[in-house]
C-alpha cells in the first residue's frame, strides 16, 4: 500500500518544542539526533498502533477511529487488532470499509441500549463499501442491554437484521464468539455471508438463535473443534438435531460445553456422544448428557453407552440447582443421588473413563462429598471438586496437538 503520510519523527513537533531541543544540541550532533529519532520511530510505531482500542463517548470512539484512519491512511497497514467499545451501526460499517490487510482481531463490545442506530437503506449503502479482511481470524460481538445479573426471563436481546449478516462475513475466521444478540433474522440472509470454511472455534452464549441459523453458520465448516454453547429456558433444536448438526464433527470436536440452564423441553432421552471419539473436555446437565439417570437400574452401562471414551475433563452443571435444604426426604434423595453419580464414574474409571483427570461439578449449594469418595477419586488418580459456575478450565495441556499423543496408552488407574 502506499502511503500518503510520513509517520510522526522529530521534524513534525511542535516548533517551540523543537526549536528547544536544537538549542541544546551542537550543530555536529543534530544529523545523530534525526538518525536516532527516526530509528526509534520505526521501531516503536508499528507497536504502538498494532491494537488500538476506542472509548464510547469521547473523541477516541468509533467515529473518532474511523477519522484518525481517514486522515493518517498509513496507519491502516499496522492494525492487527480492535477492541471496540460501542456498536455504532454507522460507524463500525465505515471501518470495515478501509482496507485493513493485517487485521486479525476485533472485540465489539457494547453494554446498555443501542442508540447509534441507523435505517435499513443506510445499511445497505454503506454495506456496498465493506472490504474482505484477508487475514481476520477472531470475532468477538457481545451486546449486553440488560445487566449481567437480569432474570433470563425477562432479557431483551439486539435484533440483527438481514443487512446486518454481512458484518460476520470474513472468509478467514476461525473463531466466532456471539453473545446477547437476536440472530433469528440471518436465517433468510444468502449461503455466502457465512463463509465459515475455516472456523474451528464457534460460542454462543445467550442469544436468540434459530436451528436454521446454526446449520448456514455451520455447513461450510469443516474441523470444528470447538463448540460452547450457553442458552437458559430454551433450545432452538431437539437433542436429535442437534446430533445430526454436529454429526459431521464427531472426528474433530475436541470441546463441548452444553451450559443449558432451567431448560425443561421435555426430553428424557439425552444425548449419546460415544460415537464422538475426540472429545476431551466436556461439560453438561447429567440429565443432558445421561438422559434418565436418577432411575437408570445399571447406571455404569448407562455412562458407559453415553460418554466418549477419552473424555479428559467432565464438569457437570446444575447439580442440585434447586436444592431444598429442609430436611426433607427428597432434598436428602437429591443429594444421595449426586454423590452417588459422581461415585459411579470414580469408582468404575477404568471401565466409563479411563483417561478422565478432572471431575468437576457446579451449582453444587451445600452438596457434601463424603471423606470415602473423595479418597476413591485421589486413588484412581482424579482431581474432584466443585467449581464455580463462571470457571472455564481448558488446561493447555489438552488443547495442543499432543492430546492424541498418547491415545494410544491407556492411563494408570
């Protein structure tokens, strides 16, 4: 690209400021000086430029940004990164519209009503003006209007239109994180405003979605590895659905984390995810992922028949959400029960889980892990204990390449 602007140096200060620094200076050193000046700029400019964040109401917001790149274009080549702080519907459009060849990342974040809004015909002018970014593997788009402790409930949600698709169309992603936003409406926008080739990291967490929006999102994917999903009081697909959307990655999924919370749809059959053999770190409802386990008669055959073998990590949620601590004969089955699932899998390891390393639990209130059990589970070499609900463990360890180096041998009980 070529460039328009010189960088700032030291010939673009202020005069008086200048003028000061030449005074002290002897003539025979001032041809070191621009040397030296011009060598820390080149060095320390790229860096300083490489993320560049904005401020929601002040001069350094979106609309600012969009002016600073307009009128420095040399700037352009140095963005890898944007973290920004507002969703200017206007704005953000005008971003996308420069030529960015080395962005990789944006965070749009925004907390509280949208107020820079603009019309659907706007949108579909300044859509006309947005270029590929080539190299943009990470997009992040979380817009909270309700508080973070609102009653799911009653949670309103951003409504994105049809115009508003192409703001994920960037052929090169990766990962997509969506978060607190209506999608419903992208279920009619065209095949190739989702071109989803390459994404391996795909989470959604509290947001209005369709089952048609997942399948155009996840159709042209091809090595999902990754796939979080945290949604309370509905599900857009049936657990038969949702097996048959993620069928295609039972050979690449590596992570799933079901956070369905308060969900009641009726299922009783739960999912079955033997067949999925490279999961290492799953969390889930017992219920989601073991169906009717409270009655099951032979509950090791029922785990055994449900989970993937090489599970690393299990976290299981909502464990005992609604625990009544009155004393009574259900609140003391209630617990008897949990304490029990998590026995079986410590006790029969070797047999359900032979490479599990953590068993983790949630929404645990005042459960009591007997001393017996948690000595079972050191013996047979696996760390138990209950994690808060806002704990994501994903060690390092199991998400490099090496997670399939030593499939082969089994772990010692």
């Amino acid at each position: 690209m070529t460039t328009l602007y010189e960088p700032p140096c030291l010939q673009t200060l202020a005069p008086e400021i200048y003028k000061m620094i030449m005074e002290e200076l002897e003539t025979k050193e001032w041809f070191s000086l621009m040397l030296t000046s011009k060598a820390i700029n080149h060095l320390t400019i790229p860096s300083f430029y490489q993320k560049i964040y904005t401020r929601e109401k002040t001069a350094c917001d979106t609309r600012g940004l969009v002016r600073l790149l307009t009128e420095k274009p040399w700037i352009r080549d140095l963005v890898h990164y944007f973290v920004i702080d507002e969703m200017d519907e206007g704005a953000y459009r005008e971003l996308l519209g420069f030529d960015l060849p080395n962005l990789e990342a944006v965070l749009l974040q925004h907390e509280g009503k949208v107020k820079l809004k603009i019309d659907e015909e706007e949108k579909e002018r300044l859509n006309q003006s947005i270029i590929p970014k080539p190299r943009m593997v990470n997009f992040v788009l979380n817009i909270m209007k309700n508080p973070w402790s609102y009653p799911p409930e009653h949670r309103s949600y951003p409504r994105f239109t049809i115009n508003d698709a192409i703001l994920f169309k960037h052929s090169s992603l990766t990962r997509l994180r969506i978060s607190y936003v209506d999608l419903t409406a992208l279920e009619n926008a065209s095949d190739d405003m989702f071109p989803f080739e390459n994404l391996t990291h795909l989470l959604i967490e509290i947001s209005c979605i369709s089952l048609g929006v997942f399948k155009k999102m996840l159709s042209p994917a091809k090595k999902l590895a990754v796939f979080r999903f945290h949604q309370e009081l509905h599900l857009p697909f049936s657990f038969k659905e949702f097996r048959e959307l993620f069928w295609k990655f039972r050979r690449t999924l590596r992570v799933l984390k079901l956070e369905w919370r308060r969900i009641q749809d009726g299922e009783t059959i739960g999912l079955d995810l033997s067949d999925f053999p490279a999961l290492r770190i799953l969390l889930g409802d017992p219920e989601v992922l073991f169906g009717q386990w409270k009655t099951c008669p032979d509950l090791v055959d029922q785990l055994k028949r449900r989970l993937p073998p090489k599970i690393r990590i299990l976290t299981l949620i909502q464990f005992c959400w609604r625990n009544v601590d009155d004393g009574s004969q259900q609140a003391a089955w209630d617990e008897y029960g949990y304490v029990g699932l998590l026995r079986t899998i410590a006790q029969n390891k070797r047999e359900i889980l032979p490479y599990l390393k953590y068993l983790l639990y949630q929404d645990s209130d005042k459960l009591t892990i007997p001393d017996e059990l948690a000595e079972r589970a050191e013996e047979q070499k696996i760390d138990l204990w209950s994690a808060e609900s806002c704990y994501d463990p994903d060690p390092l360890e199991y998400l490099s390449s090496s997670w399939s180096n030593d499939d082969e041998a089994q772990e010692e009980s």
